[in-house]
C-alpha cells in the first residue's frame, strides 16, 4: 500500500486503472463484495451500482456508507455461504498473498461469486524491479510486497473452472531489468527501493528502512546498474501495468436461479 493513499487514488495512472477495472463490470445488481477494501474508494464507487457492498480487509475497514457494510476477513477463508454475491471484486490483493496460498484464495472468491468474478492484477511484473533489503534480517523484498507475477495464463490457470475470461490491459510501463543489474543492486543493498511502503518485510516482519550508508564499491555497482537498466529500456517496448479479468460463473445445470434478497438485508459485521 502507497504511503499517502489519497495522493496516489487522485493519481492519472491510478484513475485511468480505477477506470479500466470498472469497464468489465456490470452495471448493477443486488450484493458485491469489495475484497481487500482498505480505504473504501472502490467500494463507494461500487455502491453506485449495487444495492449492498460488502468491504473486506484483513482488519475492519473504517466506512461510513449507508450502502457498504465492513467486515473483517481472510480471502482464504471467506465465511460467507456459496453464491452470496452477485459480483466479486478483487484488485490489488492477489499479489500480495504467500503462493502457497494462492489457490485456496481464488477457489473461496469463485465459490461465493453469484454471477461475476471481476480480477485486478500487475501484469507480467518483474519481480526484481524496485527491490528492497531488509535491514533487519538481510534479505531481498518485492516492491510493495507483491509476491507474485501473472499473466493471463496464470489467472486462467487459478480461475480454470469459470471458463475463458474477458481481458482487458491497462496502462503502460517500462518497470523491467535483468539478471545482471539486479545482482548489482542487491549487492549495493537496494538504494532504490520501494523503502516508502507500508508493507513489512515478507521474510521477518520487520519495518523496511533505507539503506545505512555504503561502500564506495557499492555506489559503483548501484551506478552502473543504473546505466545497464537504462541502455535495455531504451531498446524494450513498454508493456501493460495492470491485467484485469472478468470471469462469469456457470449457473448449476438444471437448478433455477435463486431468488434475489432485498438490498437492505445486511451481513453480520
């Protein structure tokens, strides 16, 4: 998550992701669910749309809305009954999860999907772009603690029982490197890491803080893998930053739909 959160919501990239994720959505219906809701944004956005949303996040979000009601929750442990949600959302989050992990996350979000599974990811992400080491424990991070790549085949490999998703690509970027400049950099101990994100270190927990001091060996290597990443971005096309899916859920053979509760029946809280 970005330091300063409503900074980065009124961001152009941010809108124009916002913007994209919305576009594979349908226009209305009776319950969605916003998994991994932190500050609410795009659950307010959703209830323009649904009669209920429900907001969920590791710890309790703070919304107040008359349409949305917070929950705390696991995506790995969803305790809500099947089909429960004419719409699940879930952007920004997949990434983040341990991979082991992964699998169980996406089996519970299509479980409680009614109708539509809409999916927000990084797209292709090189993983070794941005990397941080911890002062703590020493060892390599992920910028913004994302764990893991994907790419459409990947999401259709966690997805494989909705069928072939509708993909759409959103913005552009250079956020690339390779084998070379970032052993350089992990030997300089990351300078140029994402040390402003509020995500912990994925192997020790602990607070990521900017490098200490270095070796004048160490600038040397930091400097030259700045010029080697900068020689290969000028000869590479940008890629897409963002892969959104939209995955519609069979109904059950032979079974009719169910009915529709009404918009102002609630879930625990």
């Amino acid at each position: 998550m970005r330091a300063n959160l409503s900074e980065y919501r009124a961001s152009e990239r941010e809108q124009a992701r916002i913007h994209d994720l919305f576009a594979l959505m349908p226009d209305k219906g009776w319950r969605a669910l916003d998994i991994g809701a932190r500050d609410g944004y795009l659950s307010k956005l959703l209830a323009e749309r649904y009669g209920q949303v429900v907001a969920l996040d590791l710890e309790k979000p703070n919304i107040n809305h008359p349409r949305i009601v917070s929950v705390k929750g696991n995506v790995c442990h969803l305790e809500f009954e099947d089909d429960s949600f004419d719409l699940v959302v879930c952007a920004e989050v997949l990434e983040h999860l341990p991979p082991v992990m992964l699998p169980a996350a996406c089996r519970e979000i299509a479980r409680v999907a009614r109708l539509a599974i809409v999916i927000g990811v990084p797209y292709k992400q090189d993983l070794r772009c941005g990397r941080s080491t911890c002062r703590t424990c020493g060892k390599n991070n992920p910028a913004w603690g994302h764990v893991n790549a994907f790419d459409e085949v990947r999401l259709q490999e966690l997805f494989g029982s909705l069928g072939q998703p509708h993909i759409s690509l959103a913005g552009q970027n250079k956020d690339f490197t390779n084998a070379f400049s970032a052993a350089l950099l992990d030997f300089a101990g990351n300078p140029f890491g994402t040390y402003m994100q509020e995500e912990l270190c994925v192997h020790c927990g602990a607070k990521l803080l900017q490098p200490n001091g270095r070796s004048l060996l160490q600038r040397g290597a930091s400097r030259l893998a700045f010029i080697v990443n900068g020689l290969q971005r000028a000869f590479t096309p940008p890629m897409a930053n963002w892969l959104h899916a939209r995955f519609d859920k069979p109904a059950a053979g032979g079974v009719a739909e169910k009915a529709q509760p009404s918009p102002s029946q609630t879930v625990a809280q």
